[in-house]
C-alpha cells in the first residue's frame, strides 16, 4: 500500500479569502500506470485546488485515457455547465468497456 502524506494546502474560496484546508494525499506515482480499464478524465481548467496541470497529467499517466474539460473551477460540479462534459466522460468511458 503506497504511504499516505498528510499536507495542508491553501485554496482561494473567494478573491481576497482563503481557506487552509488539511487534505490526505496517496502518492499515485507508484501505481496511476497501471490503471486498465476505460478511464475519463473531466479536467476544469479554472481550478484553483487541482491545478488542471496535474489533472492532465493524470490523465496522460493513464493508457488509453480521455479528457473531457470545462471551463470552471474546482466546484465545477455544482453549475449545470458540468454536466455536458460529465455525461460525454461516461459515455465515453460506457462505450469502451468490455
């Protein structure tokens, strides 16, 4: 089992606030590779707490991986523009299992 590393990590919320939010980490160094099943990536390319960099390059760690972005912020998933990215992932990832 990989450690696990406790890190605090600082997040804007809002301009001109921030929050200090303790968050456990697993290092997916050792392992992302060798992920084999159909995976989707849906990156948001505004995110402030997950740089899009590091969610790209999880995809890109992942064979066969796809990427599905929207242009948002880490709390994507609460607009109804998430959603459009988020069905074509599933669907996308639905198509390609065996």
């Amino acid at each position: 089992m990989p450690d696990i590393e406790l890190k605090w990590v600082a997040a804007s919320t809002l301009p001109g606030s921030s929050l200090l939010i303790r968050t456990m980490c697993q290092p997916s160094g050792d392992w992302i590779g060798d992920v084999d099943v159909p995976t989707s990536i849906v990156c948001t390319t505004e995110d402030r707490g997950v740089a899009p960099s590091l969610q790209l390059a999880t995809a890109q760690a992942i064979r066969g991986a796809t990427v599905h972005s929207v242009a948002d912020g880490h709390l994507a998933c609460a607009n109804a523009r998430f959603a459009d990215p988020l069905v074509a992932a599933c669907l996308d990832v639905a198509g390609r299992a065996t």
